[in-house]
C-alpha cells in the first residue's frame, strides 16, 4: 500500500505552524516502504530555502527581512521560479507552492506597501501565466463586469500547475511565535506578531473563506496541540492524504480532541478577517 496518493499534495500554513515536521513525519514513513519515488529524490520537497539564501553567493531570504521596501519584488520573482521548478518537478508532497506565495505572501507584501501597485500586478499577471499555461490570454476579450468570475473559475482549475490536495496546517499566531523563537532562524528573529498575524488572516481568507481561488480540495489540521501530539494528528490524516478517505468541497477540519491541547494562556482566535499591519523590524 501507498503511504501517499498518486498526484501532488502542497502542505500550507503560517511560518513555524509545523510544516517541517509534518513532512520529516511522511519522509520516514515513506523510507520504509522503499517507494521509487524516493529514489529519484522526487517523493517530498522541502520549500528551497537554500536556494534564497544563496543566489550567486548572496542571501536574498536576508535581505528580504533586513529591508523588504527593497527586495521584496526581487525575493517574490525568485520565488515564483523556484517554486514553478518544484511544482515541475510533480513531487508527491512539498512544502508551500506558488499559491500560497501568490495568495498570502505578494498579498501580504502588497497590503503592507513593501511591493507597488505595478510591481504587485506584474508579479500577478506572471503568477496567472505560469498557472494557466498562458491560457490567461482567453482573459482578454471578457467584458470588465464578467472578469472576476471567469478569472476565479480559471484559476481554481489551473491548468499549468496541477494539485491534487491542500493540507493546510491551522495555528493560532502566538503558537507560532513561540515556535519560530525555538527554532531561532537567524533572518526571522525581529518577525513581528502583527505580521503573523496578517499572515494568519491572508491563509484564512484563502483556504477557509474563498476569498482567493482554490485550485484543490483542503484537509485543514488543527496544529495547536502540543508538539507531542503532533504525530497522533498526522496518524488521523493520513487516510485522506493515502486516498483512502474523501475530502468535501469545502475545508475537511481535523484536530486532537483530547486533554492534550494547550491553552498557553493566549486569546488570539482563529479570525478571517484581515488586519492591516506593519512589519516591525
């Protein structure tokens, strides 16, 4: 048996919200089912952080944080090409993709005045090339008052970059910013809890209430129980992500409900709406 469906399945979520360990968690699973996939090296893609802190000998991830009024449609470009390579590449599951780069990060960067209105729409009309295999050309002629509708149908059957699933991993912000100091990343030390948040709202718009096109059915997992739980909500996923199960059209939740979640004290909930911020650092 197939530890994961034939297709792609992309694992989103907030910086810190876990995804890390949920692909170590089915990268070990799949080393003991000695699947050819994981030979080729073509099973489970990590986001290529490496390749952004190191473009020709710079670390463009750096300069991002250090000054993003500067490099953010430097940093978002590369992105988008990195990301597509991986999305070529038809791994069984990687990390993020050129989705959530487009619906939650550009956005983000737009929202918070980092990116201009022509730099957030040229790196807007490439995102909808890229996706649509240039059948963002059949936009052209539609009437200004259909564009929308037509648009959001288009996007969320793409045609250039095919998913078969979403796991979007659910964490509340101050989860994740204790995450992210444990894991001390050197360029995310003066992250913000406003930007986590934005980042929460942007995820939430997305995936939960539509707001961006969905280009696949969600598996939503809750990721605020304690990091020992996390193994036990990734055994309960794991027959929608085998294909085992069927995911609805609208967001499948899963959570541990048990005496293992934590409260931590934090009153921060899980919000679709969408916080104008500024990114402190």
């Amino acid at each position: 048996m197939h530890i994961l469906r034939r297709g792609t399945i992309c694992v989103e979520g907030n910086i810190g919200c876990g995804k890390t360990t949920f692909l170590d968690f089915f990268r070990q699973k799949f080393q003991t089912t000695g699947e050819e996939e994981l030979i080729q090296g073509q099973s489970i893609i990590a986001e290529p952080v490496e390749k952004w802190r190191n473009v020709e000998g710079e670390n463009l991830f750096h300069y991002l944080y250090k000054d993003p009024a500067r490099y953010s449609l430097a940093f978002q470009t590369y992105v988008q090409l990195t990301m597509m390579k991986l999305h070529m590449a038809r791994p069984r599951m990687m990390e993020r993709s050129i989705y959530s780069a487009r619906y939650c990060f550009v956005e983000n960067l737009f929202q918070l005045n980092y990116l201009s209105r022509l730099e957030y729409v040229i790196l807007d009309k490439w995102f909808k090339h890229l996706v649509l295999s240039g059948r963002d050309e059949d936009l052209l002629d539609v009437p200004k008052d259909e564009l929308k509708e037509k648009e959001y149908a288009l996007l969320s059957k793409p045609t250039g970059v095919n998913l078969d699933m979403i796991v979007y991993l659910r964490c509340k912000p101050q989860k994740v910013m204790d995450r992210i100091k444990v894991r001390s990343r050197k360029e995310e030390k003066d992250i913000s809890i406003e930007y986590i948040q934005s980042l929460h709202d942007l995820h939430e718009n997305w995936l939960m209430s539509g707001k961006f096109p969905v280009p696949a059915p969600v598996l939503v997992l809750d990721t605020n129980c304690k990091q020992s739980s996390l193994t036990k909500l990734y055994e309960k996923a794991a027959p929608y992500l085998r294909g085992e199960k069927k995911l609805s059209n609208s967001p499948t939740e899963i959570s541990i409900n048990d005496d293992e979640n934590e409260d931590n004290g934090d009153n921060q909930t899980m919000t679709n709406g969408f916080h104008q911020t500024t990114f402190k650092l």
